[in-house]
C-alpha cells in the first residue's frame, strides 16, 4: 500500500516535471517574451535591451534550469502586467476558484449519484428515461450558453441572482450550477450503469437471501461496488471543472483563476499563464493520487496487491 | 435459549415435521420471444433432518423452482402455487418484507459460485453477522463471537482471523464453508443448496458434502439440495425428485429411484453415471440423446417423448399425469410400473452380463 | 434475408456488421444521422440556401429580430427579407448561422482527424507492443490529461494565430487522449485473439498484423470515439472563438456569434438563443449518433 502510494507519487512528480517543461517551451519558444514585453510599437533596440535585461539571450536550456530551481523555492518569476510575484498573483485568486470548483463538485456529485442509483435501480422506468435525457441534454448544452440563458432567466428576468461578480455567495449558484451541469451527466450514466451491472451481481443475490432490507442491500452491498469506477472519473471531472473556470468565470466576472488566466492570455502575461498551467495540473495530480488511495481504502482487492 | 434448542433437539427424531410443502407450483417469465413457462406444477415437501435432492439437467427449473421458494426470482417472474407453505405458513399471501424476515434466518440459501456469492468489499466478519443483525437483537460483540463459533463448526481453522480478512484472501473451498456457515448463521429449518459444489475440486466437494450432512444431522433442519449430479444425490438423499422441462417426472424415496426407476428419463439419467459393482468396467456410460424441448408456450403430451426410446403414438396428444405407485413413489409416464421397471432390469441384467 | 444471417454461422473474427434494417430501427442513431445529415447539407448548400452575404453590413438595419416577431408581435421591421434577423452591425443571422456550420464541421471533423491518427498511432503501439513502449506512453497520456485543455488551447492559439489552421491543430494535439486510451485496450484485446497469434505463428510482419489484424479489430471502437470526439472539438472551438481567441471576426463562428450577441442580451435575447440552439442540435445530433454507433457495434446490442 506504502508503496503503491509512493510510485504514485514518483509518477506525480515526473508528470508535473513533463507539464512544466512543456508549458516552458510553449511560453519561450513559441513567443518571442522580449517582444511581448517590449509591446506593439517598440523599436528593435527596445526589443533587444529588453532581451539582454531579462537574459533572454541566454540558451533556452539554461533559462530552463534557472526557472525551475526558482520553481522549486516557489517562486515563478514576476508577472510583466503587475510587476510583482507571479505567486501572489495565483494564490490571490486561488480561493475563489476553488469555492467555485469545490461547490460545483459538490452539486454535481449530490445530484448525479442519487440520480444514478434510481435509474439504475428501475432500468427503463420513467424515471431512468427523464435521467438520461437530461444526461443527453447536459452532454450538447455548451457551458457558456447554458451560463448565458441563466443569466437570462434567473438574473435578468427573476433578478433572483446577481448578474457577475464573487463578493457575495450568491454571486456563486449560477456559476457552481453551470459549471456542475456539464459533468452530471458522465458521472451520472456512470453510476447507473455500475448500479445495473452490480445489482445482477452474485453477492446482491446473496444480501436478499440473507433478508435484507432493500435499503441496505442497495446502500451497502450494491452502491459501494458500483462506485468503485466513479472515483478516478470523478477527480478526472473536478481537474476539468477547474479548466472550465476559464469559461464560466470570464462569463461571470469571477475573481479567481480562470478569469486570472483569460485576463493574462490576452495581456500577454505568460508567466502568470505558465503558472496557472502549472497549478491546475498540481491539483490534478494531486486529486487522481487521492482518488487512487481512496480506490484502494474502498476495494481491498487494490490494497492487498 | 439453550434449553430451548436442546428441547427441539430431542422432539424432532420422534415425529417428521413437514417444513415445506410445495403443491402445484408454477413460474412464467417473460422473454423477448413469448412467455417462458419454466416451472409446471411441481409438487413435493421436506420434513425437518429430511434431504430431498431435485435432479435434472440443467434449463429443467430446478434452480426456479429454489428461487421460487425463497421469493428471489428475477424480476418480471409471475409465480402461482396451490399450496407454497413453510413450517404451516403460507407463502404465497406474504408481502416482500414479511418474506424477507424468513430469508436468512428460518429459511436459508447456499448458492453455487463461491467467487462470486460474497462481497468483495466487505469483510468475513461483517458478511457473516448480518443475518443475525438482521434478524436477533444481538450486541456485536456477541454476534462475531457467534460467527467464529459457526466458522469453527464448518471446519475453518483459525476462525478469529478470518474474520476480519476479505472474500478475495480465501480459497474456493474455504468461501464455500464461509458461505455455508453464512446459511446457518441464524440456525435454519430449512437450506436450500443449489449446486452448491459445482464449482469446486473433487476432493474439496466430497468435504462439503461431508461437512453438510453432518452439519444437517446436527441442526436437525430439513435440506433442498438442487443438483445435475446423480452421484451426489446417491451420497444425500433421502428423497429424490427427477424434473424435467419444468415438470416432475418422477418422485420417491432415494432407494426406489435407484434400484427401481420406472421413467425412461430416470433410467436414462443412471444409466449416465457410473455405479460400482454394476458398471462394467472400461465399458461405456449412457447417454440421452436429443435436446430438451423448448419450454416458451405449452407442451403437448409427455415433453420427453423425442429423446425416448420407448415412446408411444399414444405420448404425443395424451396429457401424462402423475402416478402414485405406492404411496411415496411417483412416476409421470404411460408405461405401467411393472413395464419400466422389467426394461430397467433387463438392461442393467444385460450389463452384468457383458461385463 | 434476415433469415439467411442468423443462420449463419457465426465466425468470431468476423468484423461486426452493420445490418441496415437494425440500424434504421434504433431511434437514437436514425434522429443522431438525420440532425448532423440535414446540418451537414445545409452547410455544403449554403449559396443556395441564403440570400445574403454572410459579410455584408447593413448598419441601416441593425438587430431585426427573426420573422416570428412579426406573426406573434407585429414587429414592422421584422420580415422574410432577414428571416432569422440580423446582428448588432446589420449582417443576416439566417446567411451567417448557415455559413457557421461550416466552420463548425470543417474544425470539428479536421481536428478529429488530427487527434484520431495521432490518439490511434500511441494508443495501438502502447497496446501492441506493451512493456516499456507501454509505459512511456501511459506516462505521455497522463501528463496530457494533466495539462488543462482549454487553457493550454487559449494560450498556445493567442500565441500564435487564431487561424482556422492554428486552431484545428491545436485542439487535434490537445484532443487526443481518450482515442489512445481506448485503442490502448481495444488493442490489448485484439492482440490476446487466436487469430494474431495465428498470423505470428505463421511469419506475418509486425506491420502487416497491425494493418490486417488489429486495425479492423479496434475500427468500431475508433468509430465511437471519433464521434465523441468531434463533438469535443465543435464545443472548445465554440468556446475558444466565444472567448475571443479562437476564430476572428469577421468571420461567422457560432461561439463568437454568441460573444457578439453577449452585448445585447438584455434587449435582443434571440441573438444568443439562435446560434445557441444550433450549436446544441449539432452536438445532439453527433451524441445521438456516437450513442447508436455504440449500441450498435456492442456484440449483445445495448452494453
């Protein structure tokens, strides 16, 4: 288990070594950071003073090992817009994105587990038939039009909710709500089918001999098993969601992240995009390791091996 | 409790008591190409610390006819009986819930797949206890101890640490006993086996079987033991009943079936398993030609006329009852007892003498 | 005729059929065909089907709303002339929603092209040759699944040109990991079959059990996902161009007509509602279609 946990761990670390010299070349080599600084209008004497200011003349191998040694002591450079720690930057907006993301998890999860147990439970019922249309929906309802109508419907026409912004809660319902429409639906046909294929199973067979309650049967015997494949989709989900905040916080005017990132790609600020590439696959690394130790603590056919 | 429990011990060799009777049962289930009609008004009872086998290859609906009995068919199955009654009461009128306080603690069930029976994510222990949490008031404590004590009886060594170890660490054979003790956790009247050494080595199986019979002798409760396996019915029965394509063919004390079966399909069955001292050796076995008939829609006259070799014009419009030859012994044909049972001898006669 | 194949005897390589009378029976593959078939022509017939230049301004009659404001509403402007109206600098939604299939499809399909040889090439050398070949490529899967795709795609596109070009590349080097997961396993399946360590046993090359063995093996498996594929492709390029860094204007892109109707969304609600609903049929319509694919090719019917 120690070390099943610790290869995991190796694989992390070599994953986020592979994304960070990736995002390097692409923010190096693919753009010209000396230009990019200089702006539009600057002559090619700014353009090279510029260079030689930043050592970007130096080989692009050399900056490579600077940046990361940097990386590593936590500090990605500066950003070129606000002249101040990328860091600080990034963890500013952190903890709205997060909220985002975490509430979005969690209405997704609360509303396509309980969905996924019923229609797997009644096949073919209405009740399964509504789910997977609603699953179809979700599945073509692109984010931003979906996030769009909201706002048409809830805040412009309700005014139940605000129309952008994250000062508030409320300014969070609409946001976490678009954001956990687009993944119910996989994790919702997911819990199905997992329900049908594990309420055929042997043991569901063995529960109802033994006279169990259909609650306990399908609580404990059944929806433990079926959730089993759910866990690494699931943090696979939550890494996408935060993708996502690109999206849904621009539409919004959320303060975090995505909109972060969005403002920068425009500007030009690579490192702060660098860095947002970075985090968001830090957490994804993160999430897929606690959704394999989770795997293992709910199977322990995982654990012994 | 003790006092209790010995009481019953000691009443029940004086007086068989009938535990189940089951009268006229039928089971239908629907499929894609009409209404499966799997179980045809099958009769027979257990008595308390009786075995009665239910025989046949396989599609004959046996393991419907257990499934039935427990109130675990599949979904879409209709049931009907004219009588399904267990220790006196009836089954039929039961709702699911009431059923369902019978299931697992006076009514029992032993599955065939050991791998597959068990949860894989839950431990022995707490897979074992459930039946009496279920159906006692018992502190847990109490019950595990109960569970190492059962497992102990089914002969696993080293009760307490199995306990706590999950299905996947155990072999086919120790999973069996697990599942075994499971079925007497809450001391049954009745367990219905459904092949439950199947999928088993031979050695392993002949444990079972030992530790079963032994196990029923002490609890004194009655066995329904569902098998393809003529040789096992031989090594456990007391009763036998030989169905085939969803109907009785033959019923009657396991001595009778076997030195004087009268349906063409039970001798044909006998012929297919090897009996020492009769058998000739290096010869060959029997075998039943043909295929089993379809059982989506009715049957017109005997369902085993195409495979037998004695069959009359008679067989195919007459509808065959069952006939009572002596008040235990059953046979579902139009030959006459006498006939089927001179053919029997004839042949097992021919066989003596080849060898 | 139906008779005559399911007496057939039934070969296990056999490559699975697509008998025509079943797929015309199952109703999500018929409604999945028939949206992308009637998009599909649409988009090719667009100078037929339009009356107006996707391009031209008409700054004189700005935001006309669709023709039905003028059966349920009485709106005088509104009228067969611009029967889906027109967007905020006057230019017809009807001539633009049909000229945005275009590019719709064209990235959609080119992009799945891209990711699909590039997800199928990993996918099936990692299931072919195993070991380390595996490993490297398993570790590749996991540090593209790691990278954030619509960012990585915003940035790389704003980095370097927001060309049609550009953008159907990037999100075909983006798009491919789940084509390489699926051929990875559909792949490990196909080689464990009789018949490749048949083809072995006998001297086939590697590359030729690759191209006659295991390609029509993991075919069907490639045909599902391509679907899903596409439709992941439509939907990052409809949101690239609605963020404003994928296809530039003036050309008519449905996510960035909805960037564009964004401004008036209190006033003109149709203006988001139309291109919206356009995008979410297409995406229907290619789920639907993945969907029946998927029953269809799966042995038993419905998986």
């Amino acid at each position: 288990m120690l070390v099943f946990a610790l290869k995991r761990f190796v694989v992390g670390i070599l994953v986020m070594l592979a994304v960070s010299t990736i995002t390097f070349t692409l923010t190096n080599v693919a753009a010209d950071p000396a230009r990019t600084i200089a702006g539009e209008g600057a002559s090619a004497a700014d353009v090279e003073a510029i260079r030689e200011a930043y050592g970007f003349d130096r080989p692009i191998i050399v900056r490579y090992g600077e940046w990361l040694g940097g990386a590593l002591r936590a500090d990605l450079g500066d950003s070129y817009r606000q002249r101040r720690p990328v860091v600080d930057v990034v963890m500013e907006r952190l903890p709205v994105t997060m909220s985002l993301g975490g509430l979005a998890f969690a209405i997704a999860i609360l509303a396509a587990i309980p969905l996924g147990i019923i229609a797997g439970l009644r096949p073919n019922s209405w009740i399964d038939r509504a789910s997977l249309t609603f699953a179809l929906i979700g599945q073509a309802m692109p984010t931003f039009w979906f996030a769009l109508l909201g706002i048409v419907v809830f805040s412009v026409t309700l005014k139940w909710l605000p129309v952008s912004g994250s000062s508030s809660l409320s300014h969070f319902v609409l946001p976490a709500v678009v954001l956990a429409y687009y993944a119910t639906p996989t994790l919702m046909r997911l819990t199905r089918a997992g329900m049908i294929e594990v309420m055929q199973s042997d043991y569901i067979r063995t529960a109802k001999a033994k006279g169990l309650r259909t609650g306990k049967i399908v609580l404990k015997h059944a929806l433990r098993n079926a959730i089993l494949p759910l866990v690494s989709v699931a943090a696979v989900q939550f890494g996408f969601m935060l993708g996502g905040s690109v999206v849904v916080e621009t539409i919004f005017a959320m303060r975090g992240v995505g909109y972060l990132a969005w403002e920068s790609i425009t500007y030009s600020d690579l490192p702060v995009v660098q860095a947002i590439v970075l985090t968001i696959a830090a957490i994804y690394v993160v999430l897929t390791l606690a959704a394999d130790i989770m795997n293992a603590w709910l199977d322990p056919r995982l654990r012994s091996n | 409790m003790i006092d209790a429990s010995a009481t019953a011990v000691a009443v029940k060799p004086l007086r068989a008591q009938t535990v189940l009777e089951v009268k006229g049962l039928d089971v239908r289930l629907p499929t894609q190409s009409g209404i499966l009609h799997a179980v045809r008004g099958v009769s027979f009872d257990v008595a308390l610390g009786e075995t009665v086998c239910v025989v046949g290859e396989s599609g004959c609906g046996k393991s419907m006819t257990s499934l039935a009995i427990m109130g675990l068919l599949p979904n879409g199955a209709v049931r009907t009986a004219d009588r399904l009654a267990f220790s006196g009461k009836d089954l039929t009128g039961l709702t699911e819930r009431q059923m369902s306080d019978l299931r697992g603690d006076k009514l029992s069930m032993i599955f065939q797949e050991p791998m597959t029976t068990l949860n894989p994510v839950y431990t022995i222990g707490d897979q074992l206890t459930e039946p009496l949490f279920r159906h006692r008031r018992i502190g847990r404590q109490e019950a595990y101890e109960k569970a190492e004590a059962i497992l102990e009886r089914v002969g696993i060594s080293g009760a307490k640490r199995r306990l706590g170890q999950y299905p996947h660490q155990l072999s086919g054979g120790l999973r069996q006993r697990v599942v075994i003790a499971m079925a007497l956790m809450c001391e049954p009247q009745l367990v219905i086996a459904d092949e439950p050494t199947t999928a088993l080595d031979v050695t392993i199986q002949a444990q079972i079987l030992h530790l079963l019979k032994q196990l029923q002798r002490e609890f004194g409760m009655g066995m329904l033991f569902i098998t393809h396996d003529l040789g096992l019915v031989a090594r456990l029965a007391d009763r036998v009943v030989v169905m085939y394509a969803g109907q009785v063919v033959e019923s009657g004390p396991a001595k009778d079936i076997f030195e004087r079966p009268v349906h063409p399909y039970t001798q044909g069955l006998l012929r297919c398993i090897p009996i020492p001292g009769r058998t000739e050796r290096g010869g060959r076995l029997g075998a039943i030609p043909g295929m089993v008939p379809s059982l989506i829609g009715g049957i017109e006259g005997c369902s085993f006329r195409s495979r037998c070799p004695a069959a009359l014009p008679r067989c195919a419009n007459e509808t065959i009852e069952l006939q009572d030859l002596n008040g235990s012994h059953s046979y579902r044909c139009v030959l006459d007892a006498a006939a089927g049972n001179d053919a029997w001898k004839r042949n097992a006669g021919s066989m003596e003498k080849t060898a | 005729m139906s008779q005559a194949t399911s007496e057939a005897p039934v070969s296990t390589f056999a490559a699975p059929r697509f008998p025509i009378r079943r797929m015309l029976r199952h109703r999500s593959f018929v409604i999945g065909a028939a949206g992308l078939g009637l998009i599909v022509i649409l988009a090719a017939a667009a100078p037929l089907i339009t009356w107006h230049d996707p391009y031209a301004q008409d700054l004189m009659n700005r935001r006309i709303p669709p023709i039905w404001y003028a059966w349920f509403w009485d709106h005088p402007s509104a009228g067969w002339h611009h029967p889906l109206g027109t967007d905020n600098l006057g230019r017809d939604y009807w001539a633009r929603l049909v000229y945005g299939a275009r590019i719709s499809l064209l990235i959609g399909f080119s992009a799945t092209l891209v990711s699909g040889l590039i997800g199928t090439f990993l996918g099936v050398a990692a299931g072919y040759f195993g070991g380390r070949v595996d490993l490297v490529i398993s570790f590749i899967i996991t540090t593209r699944l790691a990278m954030p795709v619509i960012l990585v795609a915003l940035a790389t596109v704003a980095l370097l040109n927001s060309t049609l070009l550009v953008i159907t590349m990037v999100l075909g080097l983006l798009l491919w990991d789940r084509f390489a997961v699926v051929m990875r396993s559909a792949t490990m399946q196909a080689r464990s079959q009789e018949y490749v360590t048949a083809a072995k046993a006998i001297g086939c090359s590697t590359p030729r059990i690759i191209l006659t063995e295991i390609l029509p093996n993991v075919a069907a498996a490639f045909t599902v996902i391509a679907t899903i594929e596409m439709a992941t492709a439509v939907l990052y390029e409809a949101a690239l161009s609605f963020l404003g860094l994928g296809v530039q204007p003036p050309l008519p892109s449905w996510g960035l007509m909805l960037a564009e109707a964004k401004e008036d969304i209190f006033f003109s609600p149709w203006m988001i509602t139309l291109p919206g609903i356009a995008l979410f049929v297409l995406l229907l319509s290619i789920n639907l279609l993945g969907d029946g694919i998927r029953d269809l090719s799966a042995p038993g019917g419905r998986s």
